[in-house]
C-alpha cells in the first residue's frame, strides 16, 4: 500500500487494548520507544492486530508541537 504520509515508523505490535469503541494499539519501534495510537476496534479487527505482528505507525498531522 502506498500512503502520502512519509513519517511511517516500522515496529512490533506489542499491545492492544479495546474499550468500548475504541483501543489502543502500541508499537515498539525501538530504542525503548512505543507509540500509542487510538483506532477504532473495528479498524483493529479488520487489521487483526494482535502482539507479536509487525506494524507501520504512520503519522499524519497539520502540527507538531514541542516542548522543553
């Protein structure tokens, strides 16, 4: 699949939480770095995300914000 976002992040699925409507997905994408994202349980069930499974987390955003 090809997507015009150009931050996309290859990692390891290492947990996935679904709540009501939504879960959470973390992936490692090394270095002791996770990203958490917040999909839809339907879009995990569709993915069939599970931990163990090799994943892109691909960052869109209008903003990056920075503090120090």
């Amino acid at each position: 699949m090809k997507l015009s976002a150009r931050n996309q992040i290859k990692g390891k699925v290492v947990g996935v939480q679904k709540g009501q409507t939504t879960g959470h997905v973390r992936i490692d994408i090394g270095g002791g770095v996770i990203v958490t994202s917040s999909i839809t349980n339907e879009a995990i069930d569709d993915l069939a995300l599970k931990v163990g499974d090799d994943a892109i987390a691909v960052i869109k955003a209008s903003d990056v914000m920075v503090a120090k």
